[in-house]
C-alpha cells in the first residue's frame, strides 16, 4: 500500500508537470491546499477580532467564536479538497475556491500595520 501511494504521487506530480501552465497551476493549488489547512485555527482569532471591531467585545467573545470556527471548518475543507485533487484543473483552470481571500490574510485583508495607523488617526481625533 505505501509503494503503491508512494507511485501515485510521484505519477501526479509528473502529470502536473506536463499540463499546460495557466495563472493557476496545479503546483499553486496544492500550495493554496496546504496554507488553508495550515491556516484555518487562525479563523477563529480573526473570527473574534472581526466581530469584535464591527459589533462590540461581547459579540467577539460569542458571535465571533462561532463565525470564526464556521470560517476554520470551510478553510480547513477546502484546503484537504485542494490538496486531494490539485493535479485536476476542476474549477476550470485551477481557480480558488475561497477568493474572499484565497489565502488566510491575504492582501485583501487588513494587516496588523492598518490598525496601527487606525489606532494613531483615532488618538489624535480624541486630542
């Protein structure tokens, strides 16, 4: 079983090689795959602080885990499906599946710079 496994990879590898290269190949959904896995218990985090900012600390610490562990649950499914078929260009041409980001943090997202600038723009409206 292992050398069988062991030749299927190696073969999907080879194949994914020889297909045609578009903006999203085979090797960047297996590599989309594994940072979703990776990535999804970082969700639930984000999750709390996203709620948090929009609703209030209470919604965080309720609505916000609960958002958070629906997002780690779909980013953690999608990224084992991407992983299991990403030597198939289904969607068509290797498309992300999430595209609201398609990475965890993606430059859609805000970074930890932004809320350092909110934060700044914030105390010098409070002076």
């Amino acid at each position: 079983m292992k050398r069988f496994t062991a030749i299927f990879i190696i073969i999907c590898f080879v194949l994914s090689a020889a297909l045609p290269v578009h903006a999203d190949g085979p090797v960047k959904k297996l590599g989309r795959g594994v940072a979703n896995v990776v990535t999804s218990p970082l969700e639930v985090p984000k999750g709390m602080g996203d709620v948090n900012e929009t609703d209030g600390i209470f919604a965080g610490a309720t609505w916000g885990v609960f958002k958070g562990a629906v997002d780690c649950v779909k980013r953690a499914v999608v990224g084992v499906y991407e992983i299991a078929t990403f030597p198939v260009p289904v969607p068509k041409d290797y498309e992300p599946i999430l595209d609201d980001p398609e990475f965890f943090l993606d430059k859609k997202q805000r970074n930890v710079s932004d809320y350092i600038r909110d934060k700044s723009q914030y105390d010098k409206d409070r002076e």
